[in-house]
C-alpha cells in the first residue's frame, strides 16, 4: 500500500527552525525521510538542531539567515541549493509577535512585524520559486494564525500588527496559489491557535486567567499540545495533499467555528 506521507527524497526548507513550532516541523520532516534545511537567525541553535537530526539518517544544514534581509535571503537559498541540489518543499514558518494597539504602536514595531511575517515569506519565496518552478514541482506551507480572524479585548494581549500581518499571510498563499499552480507547485497555510513555544510560553501561558478563558471558548477545551501542528504540515507537504492549494487549514481545537 503506498505511504502518501512518504517524505524520502526530498528537500525541506524551514524558516525560523531554531526553535518552537519551526523546530517541531524540522524533527517531523525528517522523521518522513526529508533532508532538511534549517534556517534562522541563530547560527548556533541550528547546528545543535542539525546534529540532532543529521543522527537519524538523513541530511540536515543549518543555515544562518535573516528573511526580513534580501541579501541574507537569497545567500541562504543559494547555499541550500548548492548543498542539495533542489527545494522541494518550503515551510515559512518564521515569525514574531509584536505587542500592541495602533494607538500605541511605534512605526518601527508595525515595520518589524510586517517585515518578519510577511516580507520574510516573499523573500524567501522569491528565491525557492525559480528552482520549483524549474522542476516543475512544490509544496509551500505557509504560517498563518488564528489571529488572523480573531482579535483579542484584553489589554495584555493586543498585538494589531500580528492580526494584520497573519491576515496578509492567508491572502498572499492564495494569490501564490493561483500563479503558481501551473508549474505543479501548490500553496497553503496552516494557522495554528494557542501552542506553548518560545513566542507564548513567557506571555500567554503565564497567565492562568487567560488560559481559563481560552479553555472555555475552545471546543476542546484547551490549548494544542507540542507536535500537533506536524500532523498538518507534513499533510500539507505530502501527496496525500496532491490537489489542495490555497487551503488555510486552522488548527485551532475549533476555536474558529465558535
């Protein structure tokens, strides 16, 4: 019986794979048979991340890259390249969180969000295309969020640039999706809700008040649980997902149909 979500042969590249959900995406990839290519700002946490998973068996190259910079962007891709030979596969997974409300946001703050969650996903896909589109194949999976649709009334917790950023996320898979698909690439996005990581775990997951609230509201009654946003990605990666494109899947424990 053929495995749909066999992985074996290819090449992954995920951004802002020192940590966190990035990192979770990296082990999973290579838990499929991908050779994985490892990018983000921290050189160092990478090459730990690389080691880790060069051990099971197959590749994985870390390198350093800051996708909110054209020049490092493009460098990093041309060593991907140089290295495996082909990209098969882009998560764009990299990200940050930027609090605060129009009323109070610096223009350097909504600059710095914009630039890291969307700028950060064109770039590093202005560069993965042209190989994808030579071979006539692609999988981008694009990082989206529940806070794409959702905002939140605590003070604490308000971030404008994030709402709208994410929002542009699912609006650029769908016109990548589009463009694209002649050239047998397709394009999604998964928008995860509340997952403990680096991003969350000093903020909302210390506070027990907002993680009752959000318990209530959720239909599963309480935040995702490490590694199941893998499930999705590598879904999204695999050809069990041969002819979706411009899909959001929202891994939300239903937090969007309530």
């Amino acid at each position: 019986m053929k495995n749909y979500f066999d992985l074996k042969g290819k090449v992954a590249v995920v951004t802002g794979a020192s940590g966190g959900l990035g990192a979770d995406a990296a082990r999973a990839y290579a838990q499929e048979g991908a050779d994985v290519a490892l990018l983000a700002r921290r050189k160092e946490k990478l090459e730990s991340l690389a080691e880790e998973i060069g051990s099971t068996g197959v590749k994985a190259l870390a390198v350093q890259c800051d996708v909110a910079d054209e020049e490092s962007v493009k460098n990093a891709i041309d060593e991907v390249i140089k290295y495996f030979g082909k990209i098969d596969i882009l998560l764009n997974n990299a990200g940050i969180a930027v609090r605060g409300g129009v009323h109070s946001l610096s223009v350097e703050d909504w600059d710095k969000g914009m630039d890291v969650n969307v700028k950060g996903i064109f770039l590093v896909s202005k560069y993965v295309l042209p190989h994808m589109m030579e071979n006539n194949y692609g999988k981008i999976i694009n990082t989206s969020s529940i806070n794409s649709i959702a905002g939140d009334k605590s003070e604490m917790f308000i971030r404008h640039v994030y709402n709208a950023s994410k929002a542009a996320v699912r609006g650029l898979t769908m016109g990548m999706a589009c463009s694209y698909g002649k050239y047998g690439i397709t394009v999604n996005a998964v928008a995860p809700a509340l997952f403990e990581s680096e991003m969350t775990s000093n903020t909302l997951f210390k506070s027990e008040e907002f993680l009752e609230r959000y318990s209530n509201v959720v239909p599963l009654n309480r935040p995702a649980k490490k590694g199941e946003l893998n499930g999705p990605i590598i879904f999204l990666s695999s050809e069990a997902s041969s002819y979706i494109t411009g899909q959001t899947i929202f891994v939300d424990g239903g937090f969007s149909v309530v």
